[in-house]
C-alpha cells in the first residue's frame, strides 16, 4: 500500500522522468542504425532476434526495397532499427559487445569474480549478423514501414519428378521439420559431402527427402511457418548419403536444482526432438538400453556422482547415479550408444572411460585461465558430421569450461592436432583475438585448443561439448552443435 500511495503521490514526477529519460535516449541514438541484412547465414534466427527485439518494445522498419547504407548493398525487406527511440539503452545492451574490466580481488591478485555472466551479445548468441552505423545519413521514407512483427515467407516448393528435394542444413528450424518428417514416418536422409543444386552448392549434410506421391504434401505440412529453402534434386547424387531415423533420446535429470537440464528440454521441445527424462535410478539399474543418445546437462562430476546429500532431504531424492551408474553409461557406449556431455559434465568420461583426452584447465588457476561466462569465437569442422551446418566461425557460450588437449598414439604428450584415430576435433579455439564479448583471463591457455570432441568407445562415441550450445535457450548459433550429435548415430 505504501508503495501504491507513493506512485499515486508522485505519479506526475514519475511519468515526466519516464519522459525525459525516453528524449534523452532518442537524442543520445540520433544517427545511429542497426540493419539486420535479409542475407543470414541462418534468417530464421534473424527472425527470432527481430521478435525478440519488438517483444521488448524496439521499434524496427523493413525495407521495401534494396538499399546501400554505409558502403554496403542490403536486399529488400531487411530490418532497420534506428538509435533514435526511446529503449535505446535496451537496445545498446543486447546488440552491442559487452567489454568487461579486468577486475582483481587486488593488485596481482585473483578475479573479482562477478555475480553473473559478463557477455550476452544477442546476435552473437543467435548467429545473426547486425551491421551497426553510425552515419548512415538520411534514408528515404518510402523504403520501409514499421512492422509489429516479423514472418517468415512460405517455404515454396518447385514441382519435381527427380530423385528427391534437398533441405537446407544451415538453418536450425530444417531440423523441426525434419523431425515431423520422421515422426510421420517419411524418409530422410544427409549427404557427407557438399552438394550442387540448381547454381547454388549447399553444405555437407544437406537434408534428403526421396520422391513419392505423398512427399510434396508432406513437405508442405512439416515446413509450414518455418520459410526453410527446398530444392529440386533432378537425380541421385554421387556421394554416399546416411538414411536417418529418429533419435530415441534420453535427458539426464538429477534431483539437484539443475537450470541447464531445464533449458535443454526448451530447445528440444521447441525443435521436435521427442526424448526422456533419466533419473538416478534409472542410470543406476541401466534402464536406457532402448535409447540411441544419452545428454548429460552441465554439472560437475560430483554433482552427477553423489546427487543430494541426506541432510533434510527424503530417502528417495537422495543421492546420484553412483559409480554402477557411470559403469552403465560406459556399457551404453560400447555397446555402440551416444553420450553427449555438456561443459563440466565432461569430466565424468573423462575420468572413467580412459579416453585420450585431458581437460587441462584443471592445472590452472583463475589467475591464469578465467571464462566467466563470455562470448568467444570457436573455428569449426563443417565437414565433420558433428559440425554439418555451422558456418567456419562461430561465437560460443562459455562459462568455466573445460579445455580439451588429445593425447597422441605415440606418446602422453598433449597434441595440437589429433593423431589419435579414435578422437575428432569438431570446433577449436583459433589461436588469438578470440574474445567476442564479456572477459576472459587466460587465451594463451585456449590458443588452438579443442572445444568440442568426439571419441569413439567400442561401438559407441562420446560427444564432449565443452560449451553452453543451448545456453538459456538463447546460443541459436550453436544448437546445430547439439542437434547433428543427435544423429551421429546414422554416421557411426
């Protein structure tokens, strides 16, 4: 009540700061112009960040037409999002970099260690390329108009009596559609090589969707809303291709509070991949042999091992899956299952599996490697089946993430380059400058070093993403990381 009393107190002195503050932002952003490019690497996710933005009450144009500003050609019905409005400091906050002070508990000293993440660029996270400027002059009123919303035109399917359609890999909402596909029992499969449709050549682990009578209408139904790019396939390409099926996943869930197992069963269920919980009981007696992947979410090895102590916690919730549970999740993978682990959940295989991996961020200090939550680039193996679809650089989450060195063959020295035959390096740090956004201690300790890994176990592989690929439902740029080491089964 006193809270309500005073806002109808002081309502006039509040409204005019509101006011005040909201000219103050318009004057501070005159001449400045964010433009979201129709030409992106992934423009569903360019979609989603200019959604995103109207949610938070950005105002935004798109053109009517094609335009030059700033030296550079922009296709029509590309979005402009003008510094001059009132949420511009909303506005600066998401689209801009985060640079972070080197801050020390004191001189010399250890990180000030800050509350939470220090870099949450938006377009870095979603993979979407946002061109700012800062003089981009006037620009013509009949160019654009105001939007509420931003759709995506509908998928336009080109009659074909080929051998098939082909959908495109690099954009994430494809793998909704190929999930509905699979769902309903149609076939897919991915090409292992780049491929050469019409006078374009898409990636390696272009979709496949064989002709029927049915696929048209079939294609028509799973992409609707999505405006995913479908070509004609005029006959079978001469590469080999890997049929798919749909991944039997099952999802760790420890009883301990655990936000990251939440924000992976969001990114599932937002791109149709059917999965189910694991929980400690089940690791601990094997109940998964019916699945084809196994994710475990980030936590620490103790955290997976021990669960909930006793203190004040009921019988049931107490503890984790144990040490039988890690020897179920060995049998899994050996006898030809996938695990995918997710930053410091990687250090349970590694500990118990004897790969020829070593996270070597364990034998520093935060005085000499520090990753508070930050942006950093990540160079990628597109042409590994891990990596299908990911452009060559990436930024990446990272939070305190391990650091993977692979052992070689021939001796235990650590490797830039892995000579062990069993392990692939999918993403690595470039060797500088790979701070995008936020702060990081220590990048001679990442300079080329792995920051996703596959090895193989027996039958099996295990997938270490020594990132956040789904972090807070928000690292689109990075949720094909997670989605192709869904179907690396196809590929063993």
């Amino acid at each position: 009540m006193a809270v309500l009393a005073l806002g109808a107190e002081r309502r006039t002195e509040w409204t005019y700061d509101m006011y005040r503050m909201g000219q103050e932002s318009i004057k501070a952003g005159e001449g400045e112009l964010y433009v979201v490019s129709r030409n992106q690497w992934d423009l569903g996710a360019a979609i989603k960040l200019v959604n995103t933005l109207r949610w938070g009450g950005i105002e935004i144009e798109q053109t009517t037409r094609s335009l030059t500003i700033g030296g550079i050609d922009y296709p029509s019905n590309s979005f402009i999002i003008r510094g001059a409005q009132s949420f511009r400091p909303y506005l600066s906050d998401l689209l801009n970099p985060q640079v972070y002070p080197d801050t020390r508990q004191r001189p010399g000293g250890p990180p000030d260690r800050p509350y939470d993440i220090t870099g949450w660029t938006l377009p870095m996270q979603m993979g979407v390329t946002v061109d700012r400027h800062l003089d981009a002059g006037r620009l013509p009123a009949d160019a654009m108009v105001s939007i509420d919303r931003a759709v995506l035109t509908s998928t336009r399917l080109k009659p074909s009596t080929g051998f098939a359609y082909a959908l495109d890999p690099r954009r994430n909402d494809a793998f909704l559609a190929i999930n509905r596909l699979l769902t309903n029992g149609h076939l897919v499969y991915r090409t292992t090589s780049p491929i050469t449709l019409e006078s374009d050549t898409w990636p390696a682990g272009t979709f496949i969707l064989p002709i029927h009578s049915k696929t048209p209408a079939a294609i028509d139904l799973a992409t609707k809303g999505l405006g995913l790019i479908v070509a004609p396939v005029d006959r079978k390409p001469d590469q080999p291709l890997k049929q798919l099926t749909q991944p039997q996943v099952g999802l760790y869930r420890s009883w301990r509070p655990n936000p990251d197992e939440g924000w992976t069963r969001l990114v599932l269920e937002e791109f149709g991949f059917p999965y189910r919980r694991l929980l400690n009981e089940d690791i601990r007696n094997g109940n998964f042999n019916d699945l084809d992947v196994i994710l475990l979410p980030d936590a620490t090895y103790s955290q997976i091992l021990n669960g909930l102590g006793r203190r004040d916690t009921p019988a049931e919730y107490q503890g984790g899956i144990t040490q039988e549970g890690v020897s179920h999740l060995y049998d899994f993978v050996e006898a030809g299952g996938i695990l995918v682990t997710f930053d410091s959940a990687s250090a349970l295989p590694l500990g118990n599996f004897d790969l020829p991996i070593l996270d070597i961020s364990t034998e520093y200090s935060a005085n000499d490697y520090y990753v508070p939550g930050s942006l950093l680039e990540i160079v990628v193996n597109s042409t590994h089946p891990i990596g299908y679809g990911m452009p060559a650089r990436a930024p990446g989450f990272f939070s305190r993430s391990p650091v993977f060195s692979v052992r070689s063959q021939k001796d235990s020295d650590n490797s830039l380059e892995p000579r062990n035959q069993n392990v692939s390096i999918v993403a690595r740090y470039p060797e500088t400058n790979m701070l995008l956004s936020g702060w990081m201690v220590g990048e001679k300790v990442l300079a080329n070093r792995a920051a996703v890994v596959e090895a193989k176990l027996g039958r099996g592989k295990v997938v270490l993403l020594g990132l956040r690929a789904q972090h807070r439902g928000q690292t689109h740029g990075t949720y094909k990381l997670l989605f192709n080491s869904l179907f690396l089964k196809a590929f063993s």
